[in-house]
C-alpha cells in the first residue's frame, strides 16, 4: 500500500509507545509517524537494537537507554523486544483519497472494509494480508471495533506503518458512498450461494468482512451489492475473520493478475 496519507484531526499529536522490533524498524522507514525518542533496554546494544539506532541517528532522533522495568511499564506488555519508539498517533486519510481522484485510480481500487473487528490481533493480521496482497487501504468505524494501537502494529509485524487507514462513523454510509463512486461492494457472508472462487473480483471493489463472533451487521450486508462464501469442508463451520479476510484477499490478487512484483 503507499506509504502517503493525509493527516487528519487532533489525535495526530497523541503520544504513543509503539513496541517491537519490527513495527520500530517500519515507522522508521515510512516516516508517516513524528518520532520523538527510540528507547532500548541496554547499552550494548543487541544487532536489532543497532539497526534501529543507526536509522534512528540517520533521522536525529535522540536514543534513551532505560531499564526493562522502564520499558515494560511504558509499553504496558512484555512484547516490546527490548525496543520502543515514542510517536506520533498513525495518520489517517479521507476515504474519497484512497480510492482516487480519477478514474484510472478508480479502476485498480481494491479496498478492505472492516465491520465491528474488536480483537487487535485479528486486525493486525488482517492489515499484515492486505499490505501484502497491494490493497488500496482499510475502512474501519470509529466506534466498537479495534483501533490503530501499537498492538495491532505489533501483530501486523509493522505493516500498519505502510497502510492507508480510513475511519468513519456510519459504515453503510459509507458503502453507500463508495457505490456511486462506481465501487462494487462484496460482503463475506458464510450462507452465501457464491463461493469467492467463482465471483469476479477484478475491477473497483470494496471487501467487507464481518466482526468476529456475528459477521458483517444486518444494516451493512444489506447495502452490499452481492455477498460471497468460502467453501469449507472440515467440521468447523468458520474461518476466523482474519483467515477469511487473507482468503478473498488473495483469491482478489490472483483475479487482477498478481504477479508479486
């Protein structure tokens, strides 16, 4: 996903201690967070410890040796690897950016649309797939379901330093939105006819998948222009919401020719 976003509203001056190697190494490399000290836990530093050091003098950010007490109590976990930043909230972009302004963008916007994801680790996960299979960026709402918190970069292994992230307020508003921008809209549904393996996800389309424990709300997957199912043959009846999300996900890859590159 492109590394740009346009910054929006007061929470981008939020201090956050974002923790682990690799969400540390991708806010240093994307550059989209302001970072304002690196901490590490010891003075001989570790080869990890020393990557993140360089790039961080590279960018004149100040190094604050701490203790492992110090740190475990800034990051509140013991996931942290020895290593921290203190940053700036994760930008965010206006949903009419991400699909474009014109019409070739338009044509190759591939968005993920999250209904009611509460558990971090089932975003993050569901960021690491998206990054990985070129979406465009996600849509999430801003109330009852998981934010853009260091945990999730953690769980992401820092792909959320590279994702473009849209929050809004009423998410059947903005499906509905999305439609007139000639955007098709695929909601996963487990009782749906149409398997993803036989769905055309070629061109502009938005996938929704639903919350961990209900799926995609009533008054969202009525706005959807059709809905998909991925067949299963065990004796589980689901998929987890970040395994279905990473399922479409690549099967909308392999449809627009994926090449990797």
């Amino acid at each position: 996903m492109a590394a740009r976003a346009r910054r929006q509203g007061p929470s981008f001056n939020t201090r956050e201690y974002l923790y682990g190697f690799h969400p540390v190494m991708e806010a240093l490399i994307a550059r989209r967070r302001t970072i304002h000290q690196l901490m590490v836990d010891r003075r001989n530093l570790s080869d990890r410890q020393a990557q993140l050091a360089h790039l961080a003098e590279q960018q004149q950010i100040p190094l604050n040796v701490v203790t492992v007490q110090q740190l475990r109590a800034a990051c509140g976990t013991d996931q942290h690897q020895g290593v921290a930043a203190v940053v700036s909230a994760l930008p965010t972009d206006e949903l009419a950016s991400i699909v474009g302004r014109n019409d070739a963008e338009r044509k190759q916007c591939l968005l993920m649309l999250l209904d009611s994801i509460k558990d971090p680790n089932n975003l993050g996960a569901i960021v690491r797939s998206a990054h990985c299979a070129g979406a465009s960026g996600l849509v999430i709402p801003k109330d009852r379901a998981a934010g853009a918190t260091p945990a999730v970069s953690k769980a992401s292994a820092g792909a959320l330093e590279h994702t473009r992230l849209c929050r809004v307020t009423n998410l059947a508003g903005s499906i509905q939105w999305l439609k007139k921008q000639g955007i098709w809209v695929a909601g996963l549904a487990a009782q749906a006819s149409q398997s993803v393996f036989e769905a055309d996800l070629k061109g502009p389309l938005a996938l929704v998948v639903g919350g961990e424990e209900k799926g995609i709300r009533p008054l969202v997957r009525q706005h959807c222009d059709y809905l998909i199912s991925i067949p299963l043959k065990g004796r589980v009846d689901s998929l987890n919401a970040s395994a279905a999300a990473a399922v479409v996900l690549y099967e909308a890859f392999r449809q627009r020719g994926g090449d990797g590159q």
